[in-house]
C-alpha cells in the first residue's frame, strides 16, 4: 500500500462523528441510514467559533456566505482560481486562509461543513458527493438537491435571532417575512436580552426555590415588562469597545452587536425627521434614548 493511501480514505465527518462513533474502529459494524428527501429539517444555532468550514467559490455570493462564517469565528478556507476584491482583502488580512486553485476532493478533509458558492452544477454535484462520503455537511447555493443544510432567513437583533427557512421551498417568502420581523423585533430586542441575561444570572445566583425563580424568569420575559422596560428608559446607546475582528470594517458595541459606521456628513436631516416622526407616533418602536435617536439613528431605529 502506498504510503500517503491512509490519507486519501474519506474523513470521518460531522454525521458519523456525531452519530456514529464507532465509525474508524468497527466501521463495518455501524448502522446503515436510509436518507429521505422529504425528511423534515432539524433546526439548530451551531457554535463555529474555532472550526474549520470550507469555501468553494470566491464570487459575490460566496463572500456573502463566508462573512456570515468569518461573523461566528469559524476558521474559513476558500478554494477559488479567482476572486472579488472582498475576498482577496479578507485573505491579506489573515481572516481566511485563499487557495487560488480549483477544488479538489482532499480540501474536505477535517472539515466540519462546506459551502458552494459557484455557477457550475457539474461542480456543485462533485462537492456535494465528495463531501457526503466523507460525512462533511454541504450546503450549494441554490442548488437544494446539493444541501444537507439550507441558510435560513435570519432576523438578528444581537444575541436575540429569528431563523425563517422553508425547506427551500420558497426562499422568497422567508425574505418577505425576515423583513416583517425585521420592523415587528426592533434593535430593542437586543438590549433587553442582555437585561434579561443579567437579571437571570443574578436569580441563579441567589437561593430562591426553583418555582419561585422559574415564576420571576417568565414575568421578566413578559410584554408588559418589555414595555415597562422600554417605557423606563433602561435602554442606553451602545457604545464602540474597538474593531470588531469578525466583520469587516465594523466596529464591536459593548451590547454584543456590530456594527459599521456610517461615512461622517452622510446622514440627511430629513431621514433624522422622519424617524423622529416614526417615534413620536410609536414611542415603542424606540430602541434608544430621543436624544441619541436624533443623533444616531443608524443606531436607534432598524434599517
């Protein structure tokens, strides 16, 4: 046997590792799973910080899809012969490692997920194949019979998020309803989960009886103490605590959110009127101070 043959046998991946592990030590003994098309999904918010994702494709779509990686610290490595000036700059700043090549089956090794981002179907197939022998997860853009998983629709509030999918039925409908929640869960919502975070800590803390504290955790969460919350004027403008290493050109807030800063003189008045005018129908769309609302509402209302 060569020397590099161990090398070339497909990885153990997430699925087997997850599920399977006897797979590397009585491989022949693991269960066979019968996959199915029209299994329902299973919703999950998986923690990437520190783990190696894969990207193939360096265009406009898979630099919007390795931010979202780059956001959640994941260590990306993109395959692509070319491209975009985001990508290329991403790579000199060290935030992702470039290969300038085109995609061979040995770049799914020790991957957790990977990510097709390219406008060959011929290429997807061959991703997507390679990346299910070796039990990598694999998500082509576009492309639904080549996913094990599909990129949702997301509503991000910092560490509130709402995640929309519709099996890639209808990606339309998930935007048009992402864009709903968006105007329904303001920049609110990211403040008061971190009161609520706090407030939680400090219940577990303490020596309350386990009903009592469960009673006290749902009156926290309730509407009338959001509204009492908002009313109160707990919410307070975050502030910039440095660069934000995990999105370009952006700035990290101390509430857990980024964010990237407007170019200064570029902020019309009648935009700060109209906002102002939003508030003064609907004090409860507020998410922020009046005062920092007129002068910041790139912060203070939900674009």
């Amino acid at each position: 046997m060569p020397a590099d043959a161990e090398s070339r046998k497909p990885s153990t991946g997430l699925i087997d590792r997850l599920f399977f592990p006897m797979i590397g030590k009585a491989g022949k003994n693991a269960p066979k799973v019968k996959r199915r098309a029209d299994a329902p999904l299973f919703p999950i918010f998986l923690k990437l910080h520190g783990r190696p994702c894969l990207v193939v494709g360096a265009g406009r779509v898979g630099q919007s899809k390795l931010q979202s990686l780059i956001q959640a610290g994941a260590q990306v490595r993109v395959v692509s012969p070319q491209a975009t000036p985001g990508v290329a700059r991403l790579a000199r700043e060290k935030k992702i490692v470039w290969l300038r090549r085109k995609f061979t089956a040995r770049d799914l090794d020790g991957m957790l997920l990977v990510v097709v981002a390219t406008s060959s179907s011929s290429v997807n197939k061959q991703v997507f194949e390679q990346a299910r022998r070796r039990g990598v997860l694999c998500n082509a853009v576009d492309d639904p019979k080549s996913c094990d998983f599909y990129y949702p629709a997301v509503v991000r509030r910092g560490n509130f998020q709402i995640a929309i999918s519709t099996g890639g039925r209808s990606p339309e409908l998930a935007h048009r309803l992402r864009k709903e929640l968006e105007q329904q869960f303001g920049r609110t919502y990211s403040f008061w989960v971190e009161h609520l975070g706090r407030k939680r800590e400090a219940l577990f803390a303490g020596s309350l009886p386990r009903g009592q504290r469960s009673r006290m955790l749902r009156s926290l969460a309730s509407s009338r103490a959001f509204r009492r919350f908002v009313r109160r004027g707990a919410l307070q403008a975050p502030k910039v605590i440095g660069p934000d290493p995990r999105v370009p050109n952006s700035e990290r807030m101390d509430d857990g959110t980024s964010r990237i800063p407007p170019p200064v003189g570029q902020i019309a008045s009648r935009e700060v009127a109209n906002r102002k005018a939003v508030l003064d129908q609907d004090p409860g769309s507020v998410v922020g101070p009046l005062p920092h609302a007129a002068t910041r509402p790139d912060l203070a209302f939900p674009r």
